[in-house]
C-alpha cells in the first residue's frame, strides 16, 4: 500500500456504515415516498393547490415589497400568475380527479 492509498482509519466501536438491513428499510421507505409523491402529484386537487399557493405568494396591498423597483414587481406579479395558470392547465389533465390518501 502505498502512502497515497492508507486505509482507512475508524476510530474504536464506531461501525463503517449501515448494515444491509437498515439499507434495505431505507430503500424501501424511500420506494414508498417516490410512489407516494407520483400518486399525490396525479392528482387534479394538488395542482389546484399549488396554483393557490402562487396565486397567494402575489403581492397585496400593504405589504413590505423592500427596495423592489415597481418593473420588478410587475415582473414578479405576472411570473406568479402564469405559474398558478400552469398549475391549473396541469389540473385539467390530472390522472386522478379526485385526492389521494396515502
């Protein structure tokens, strides 16, 4: 072995990594998430959802809008909405029309 290639050092009782059981449960609940977020993004309530969720990040009469010049704040304003728009065009062609429950 030469002195670029030294084994590795683990200092005493500390294990070098997850056994094969803990990789598999994570794999496993990771496997689960995936599916679980494919399912809940299929359906049309969570796109209507998210486009709310734009619509509502808009900004409303009263609120601090900082050093923001009014061009930039327009620009913002319409980049909001055309992402709500696209959250529901994407509604509209939904998988599943009605919620998921995982």
């Amino acid at each position: 072995m030469t002195a670029v290639q030294e084994a590795p050092v683990t200092p005493a009782g500390v294990t070098e990594g997850p056994d094969a059981a803990e990789v598999d449960a994570y794999v496993a609940h990771f496997q689960a998430r995936v599916v679980q977020d494919a399912m809940r993004e299929a359906t049309a309530s969570y796109w209507r959802r998210r486009a709310q969720t734009f619509r509502d990040a808009r900004a409303r009469p009263g609120d601090f809008l900082g050093d923001s010049t009014i061009e930039q704040r327009r620009a913002r304003w319409c980049r909001l909405t055309e992402i709500a728009k696209a959250c529901e065009a994407r509604a509209q062609v939904a998988l599943i029309r009605d919620e998921v429950r995982p």
